[in-house]
C-alpha cells in the first residue's frame, strides 16, 4: 500500500473517530437517559460528609473531600479506591480541584481551618501551603488557559489568586468584597467561564452575583502600582476599575430582602457555574431556588420595562436604561391601548391540547401541572402567544411560592407586548405590583387598566383591588414616602444604613435579571449546595435538596422531570461526568454515590420519587418554615403540614374576583 494511501487511511479513520465523539457528546444525555436514570454504585471509604467531588478532565477519574480531611480518588467506572490521604487539613475540606494540565497528579483542597493545600497525589505529599485566608475556605477555582493559577473563596470576603511559579508562599488578593459590603460579607462560591477564562463568577451572602473581568483588574492595578512607583496589589483607591464588574440578580430579591430577613431567611448564593458554551450562568440561591442568567442577552429587571411614566426621566430614555442597556420589552403608557382590530391567534392542534390539558390541570387547582404544560405550550410555540403567557400568570399567581408573584409580572408583559388588548394580562399585572409590594405603581396601573377598559372598572375584583391598594397605601405601617403616593421605583430597597459606597450602589441598580427559574428543591440548611448543567449543551438542570433528593430539569422549559433520593439527609454535590449519561453525588452520607441509565428491563427503581409536585410543594414549605421546625426536621422530626398533600389555605376562590377573574383563557 502506498504512503499516500496509507496517509488517507488514518485521515479516515481520524475523521470517523471524531464525528464518533462528537456524536457521543452532543447525545449522551437524552430524555430517554434522564428517565431511566438511577443508581449504580455506592463508593465507601470515608468517615464523615463528602463535601466536594471533581472529575478530571477525561473523565475516567473521580476525586472526593470529606469531614474526614481525607481527599479519595476513585476510579469511577470499576468502582474502586484508587488512592487515599490525609491533606494536613485541620477541619472539613469544602472544595478539591485538579490543576489543568497536571496529568491529574496535582490537587488543591481548601477547608474550613482557612487554609488551602497543594497535593501531589502521585506520592502522597503536601507541597504548598496557603495560610492567607482568615475565615473558612469554601471554593477553589481553575482555569485552562492558566495552569499554574488557580483562585479561592473564602468566608472572610476576599477572593485570592495563586501562581505557583512564583517562589512566594502568599496570594496575592483579586476581589476584596468587604470593600463594598462591609466587614460581615462572605464569599461562598466561585467559577471560571470555560470558553473565556478572563471572566469569574463570584456569590456571597445576599441576592446578588457577581461577575468580573480578571484582566481589566489587574491591569488597572498594574498601572496603579507604576503611577505609584510601588507595588499596591491591593490598593485602597477603587481596586475594581469601572467596568470590570456586572451584577446580576432575580428581579424581586432585593425587594423581599427585608421580609426574608425578618423570617430569617438567609440569601447566600452557594453555587455558581457557567455553561458548557460560556454564555450562561446558574446559581443556587440558598433561601430561595436556581436561576439561569443569560450573558448574552443582558434582561433588565421586569420591574423597570412598565410604563414610561412610572419612571423618572433619569432612570429610562427612549426605552433604554441610563447604562444603554436595552430592556427589550419596555412599554410605554401608550401602548397599553385597547386593540380591538388585533384579534387573539388561535392555536395550531398540538398546541391548542397542551392548553386544554393545562387549562384542565388548572380547574382541579394543581398550579404546578397546569404552569408546567403552559411552559411548554409557550416553548413549543416559540414565545409567540400572548394567551399562554397570560395563563400561565394566572397559575403562578395561585401556586403563590416564592418568587412566582415576580414570574407572573413577567408574563403579563410578555403577553402585553405580543398583544396590548389582553385585558386579564393587564389586571393581572396590577395584582402582582401590589402582591409584590410596589403599591404606588399598582394603583396607578389600575387607574390606568380602567381607563382603557371602562366596563371593567366597577367589576367586584376591580373594586377589591382597589380598596386593597388605597389601604396599603394610607396604611400608618407604611413609610411617609407611600402615604403620598409617591414611592420610589428603584427596584433596589436596600438600607442605606448599610453604609454601601456609592460605586456598590451603582452595580447593583445596574444588574441584570434572570432568564429561567428552577423550583422544587430546598436550600437553606447547608451553604455548598450545588446546580449543574447536565449534558454537553446543558440541556438539563441538576440540584440538591435537604430532603434528601436532587432534582433535574430540562433547561428551556423549566419543567421538572425526575427526583432521585441521593442521601438520607441532604444531597449538596452533583458533578455530571463531562462526556458521559453518568452522575456522581454527594451528601450528609460518609458515600459517594453514582448514577447512570438503567437498563430498560429493570422495572423497578426504589430511588425514583413518584410525586414530584408533593416533593416540591413540602420542600417550598420547608424553606417557609420557622428556623426551629427546620432544625427538628433535620433531626429527623416530622412536623405536620410539611408533607406533599394540598393546603387548602393556599387555596383561592375564583369569584372572589369578579367579572376579571385569575382563570384561564
């Protein structure tokens, strides 16, 4: 055989490898998978809670840090122990990584004895030491593109950066949060984005996220330092330059603040993580549920995209906010017009039975069914029908769980700018203005909703409402401002009491809003609970629970598609194989379990929960319950009305609205 053809040959047979791989990667999690996954093996060898897990980067090895302090590495798929050591911590490790490019010879542990190690496992050994945090350490950060650096969170609110070719034993501090959130800030995760390793994602205690370009700080520091003729790493005067820095935060989070607060709530992002692609990111909101933000297409808060009028000129200039961001669904007083000439499209067939079915789930009052066929019937339909949104408003607003007020104001916009006429969309959004606390704008919304709608103004509902906003707002329990109607819009009430710099101020009414919402989990016991994308598109959504579960969603949708009990307390870590249907999991359980597609003949599965919505439901009860029957609870106590059953107390008469009734088109 000649060279030539000998040449064609490999070329071939590399070309049928890499669609082979390709075709594996872009496959290997399906609905199909997703639905038939379950457990495989249980790896025993620890001897307190597995806090942390990390794959390398091929897959095919498996490392674990413990209560124990020992870091195990696991050959995953013959389910063995394949080394063990005792780090040198002195407390719980919270956080093990491999540095890229290592061979998988070199871990870094960081713990909460406010140290962060170096290992290699190849023999066994500690070769650094970092002893510069004061607080525990909760997550370490590697990038690609840099592996000699990695980066560390810590409960002391600094962010450090370590290179390891240089000779010193210190970091060096990239992000110093205490600078603009005071002392008792924490900061409790961290993640590099895959696709462009200059950007890091940072969460602490509070509703916002934080985003920050690495190259934009250091170079603003460098040149600090050569104006200074010093070295001022960690200078005084603004560290983060303008525009390194971008907040992003669920729309209603800061608004709610004070009542979480007084509920003691605590609002602590516990996880962040980018996507496969680099342009998303996810969060777990301790206190609260999983958001998706989308870096892309930067969304304003829903509460900035009302009428024109509510806003002060300052705030929004020919439908773009002062930064010159666009808000994409900005409607101006005079849009909100009766459009009688734009009749309501009918639905195709298929769409036409996912709204009957939803409609139907909504009449027997099982909100989450009937949102959950809604948001399909909206994805099926590419985001073009006015009258699902406008349903599934209506749902959200029956479940009542936390957040689903924000999300039904939301839809009610959408449905208003695909079809200004939608009169129960607009009822509907002075509802939820009121519902979330944003009582001036409410009445000035159904002032205008009767104008353009007079044979609704004296409906029972529209009288109730209004009776409702009227006393709210001449209540004596409200501030001076709102009993002359005239409260701010800035949908940022945070108190100034907080002595928050006016730079911190400014990226927080800059922030961008959420995407998509996950619901169903709790988290509020444990601050290392983890949100993955699982797939190599991160087509779905996984989450840990204190109860024990994890959750997976499909990503578009929203919708929640399977719950597995992970552990017999709390699940905290899912981290899926990055090319693979397989999934490791970790907990309060001294194990780390595995979970992969099961085959098709085994017809029972002791791991699945059957009743998603009454799993969700106990768990959206759970992160309203008082501390103590949490406590108890996680003692394994059963406290009544925290099970899946309906609370009828939830429960809202539809003629209790009148002629404008939350029911379904």
């Amino acid at each position: 055989m000649s060279q030539r053809n000998i040449s064609a040959d490999l070329l071939n047979r590399q070309i049928r490898e890499n669609t082979a791989l390709s075709f594996q990667r872009h496959y290997h999690v399906t609905d199909p998978f997703i639905k038939r996954l379950g457990l495989e093996a249980e790896l025993q060898g620890h001897s307190g809670c597995v806090n942390c897990l990390e794959w390398n980067e091929k897959g095919d090895v498996l490392a674990s840090g413990s209560d124990d302090q020992h870091v195990m590495v696991w050959d995953p798929f013959r389910h063995r122990k394949l080394m063990s050591m005792h780090t040198g911590h002195a407390a719980n490790i919270f956080s093990v990584k491999f540095l890229p490019h290592s061979g998988d010879r070199i871990l870094v542990t960081g713990a909460a004895d406010t140290k962060v190690h170096v290992h290699d496992v190849s023999v066994k050994e500690t070769i650094h030491m970092f002893s510069d945090h004061t607080n525990r350490v909760k997550r370490i950060a590697t990038a690609p593109m840099w592996p000699n650096t990695f980066w560390s969170a810590a409960e002391d609110g600094f962010i450090r950066q370590y290179d390891l070719r240089e000779s010193s034993k210190r970091s060096d501090v990239l992000i110093d949060l205490t600078e603009y959130c005071g002392q008792l800030v924490e900061a409790k995760c961290l993640a590099v984005n895959p696709r462009d390793n200059n950007y890091l994602a940072v969460g602490a205690n509070g509703p916002f996220v934080r985003l920050y370009d690495i190259r934009m700080i250091h170079n603003h520091r460098k040149s600090l330092s050569q104006s200074a003729g010093v070295h001022t790493f960690c200078d005084k005067q603004k560290p983060i330059p303008d525009g390194a820095g971008q907040y992003y935060v669920a729309g209603h989070l800061p608004v709610k603040l004070p009542d979480y607060n007084n509920r003691l709530r605590v609002l602590v992002a516990t996880y962040v993580t980018f996507s496969p692609d680099g342009t998303e990111l996810l969060v777990n909101m301790g206190g609260e549920q999983v958001y998706l933000f989308d870096l892309t297409f930067k969304q304003r808060p829903y509460t900035f995209l009302l009428p024109k009028k509510c806003h002060s000129s300052s705030e929004v200039q020919n439908g773009k906010t002062t930064n010159g961001v666009s808000n994409g669904l900005h409607l101006p007083a005079n849009c909100l017009k009766l459009a009688s000439n734009k009749p309501c499209s009918e639905l195709p067939p298929h769409l036409e039975h996912i709204k009957q079915q939803a409609n139907d789930a909504f009449a027997r009052q099982q909100w989450t069914q009937a949102i959950q066929l809604y948001s399909l019937g909206i994805h099926t339909a590419g985001q073009s029908n006015a009258m699902l949104y406008g349903n599934r408003a209506a749902a959200y607003m029956k479940r009542k769980w936390d957040g689903d007020h924000y999300d039904a104001l939301r839809d009610c916009l959408k449905a208003l700018s695909l079809n200004p006429a939608h009169l129960k969309a607009h009822f509907r959004l002075a509802r939820c203005l009121f519902e979330l606390k944003y009582v001036a704008e409410a009445l000035e919304c159904l002032d205008d909703f009767k104008g353009k709608f007079p044979e609704q103004a004296h409906s029972s509902a529209c009288s109730a409402l209004d009776k409702d906003i009227k006393a709210a707002l001449f209540s004596k329990n409200d501030s001076a401002d709102e009993k002359k109607g005239g409260s701010s819009f800035r949908f940022h009430n945070f108190s100034r009491k907080e002595s928050i710099p006016e730079d911190e101020i400014i990226l927080r009414e800059r922030s961008f809003d959420y995407k998509h919402r996950y619901c169903g989990h709790c988290n509020t016991t444990t601050d290392i609970k983890e949100a993955n994308f699982f797939g190599s598109k991160g087509q779905y959504i996984v989450s840990g629970s204190d109860d024990g579960s994890f959750f997976i969603w499909e990503k578009e949708t929203t919708n929640l598609v399977r719950v597995l009990q992970g552990d017999e307390s709390i699940v905290n870590c899912l981290q899926p194989h990055p090319s693979s249907c397989f999934l490791a999991t970790s907990g309060i359980d001294p194990v780390v379990r595995l979970w992969s597609p099961r085959p098709e003949t085994d017809t029972e599965n002791g791991r699945v929960v059957e009743d998603m919505d009454g799993a969700s439901q106990a768990n959206q009860r759970r992160m309203n319950a008082d501390p103590l029957e949490v406590m108890l609870l996680n003692m394994g106590y059963r406290i009544t009305g925290l099970s899946g059953s309906h609370d009828a107390s939830d429960e809202d008469d539809d003629n209790t609205e009148g002629q404008v009734q939350c029911r379904t088109s």
